[in-house]
C-alpha cells in the first residue's frame, strides 16, 4: 500500500464541537477522490481515508 501525503490538506473540525476540544472529528476536503476523517484530540495517530463517494452517502444517512 501506498502511502497518501496529507500535510498539505486543511482540517475543518465540526461545529458540535465544544471549545475544549470534545469528542470530534475533523474532515479534511479538497482530495480529488478521498476523505481524510482523524480524531481531534489526537490528530497525529493518522485518518481514515474513505472514497468520497461512501463518505457523501455516509453524511446524507445521518443528515436524514
């Protein structure tokens, strides 16, 4: 496997987040066919990387 540079992608935590940090993921947008997701309590441990295409149909379930 390959590895995928992610350094210079930009980390959008969510809005639920609370100002301490809480429990929250962050999502970094803009690569063409993946969607990067880490912990942002512990964002060096690495991300998830989900093909854009389950990460859309992902957020579309929960927003219904």
């Amino acid at each position: 496997m390959r590895a995928i540079d992610l350094s210079h992608l930009r980390w959008r935590r969510s809005s639920y987040s609370n100002s301490d940090g809480g429990q929250c993921l962050e999502v970094a947008p803009g690569h063409p066919s993946l969607v990067p997701v880490r912990d942002s309590k512990d964002p060096s441990r690495g991300a998830l990387l989900f093909e854009a295409a389950a990460w859309t149909a992902f957020v579309a379930g929960v927003r219904r």
